[in-house]
C-alpha cells in the first residue's frame, strides 16, 4: 500500500493541484501486538517486511510508537510494539483521507 494512493488532491484557489494533508488514525494498544527489543540494525521498512511482508507499512510501525520524523532506522535497545491487526489501521487511515 503506497500511503499516497489514498490521499485526496485538492485544486487551489490559484488553479494548482496540491494533496491535501494526510491524517493518521490513532492505533489502540491491543493484546494481540507484538513486543519487540531493537538491535542496532533495525529499520522500520525491514520491520514492516518482516511482521506486515510489505515494507511501505513502516508508518503503523512508526505511528504506533512515536517513532520516526524522517528516519527510518530505530535506537538500539528500545522496546517498541508491532500492531497485529494492519486491516483495521488501513481501513482508518483510508476512511479518514477518502
């Protein structure tokens, strides 16, 4: 899923096309995540191959952790959350760029 797909195109008031700003939905903690401790060699997108087999998902990663602003790598030593139920966090994020 590329997260742009879904993000609306609005005409300005001078006649270019922008996107409008893309809105993120908030990921409850859920039994179902999974914990994980990062090494020194963790990046989102290969955490998203890994858990979601789609490396464009990095963002529920990084959205379900406050982790990101620009880097996909992640400090060695922290214990972040993979959210299991991807489904429902696509379907929110779609429902509020639609």
């Amino acid at each position: 899923m590329i997260r742009y797909d879904s993000t609306p195109i609005q005409n300005r008031w001078d006649g270019k096309r922008v996107y409008k700003t893309t809105q993120y939905p908030i990921i409850p903690i859920q039994d179902t995540d999974i914990q994980v401790i990062t090494n020194t060699e963790d990046y989102l997108d290969a955490m998203a191959l890994k858990y979601y087999g789609d490396p464009t998902l990095y963002w529920i990663i990084a959205l379900a952790n406050n982790l990101g602003k620009g880097r996909l790598s992640v400090p060695a030593g922290l214990t972040i959350r993979i959210p299991v139920d991807t489904s429902s966090i696509i379907s929110a994020f779609n429902q509020l760029n639609s």
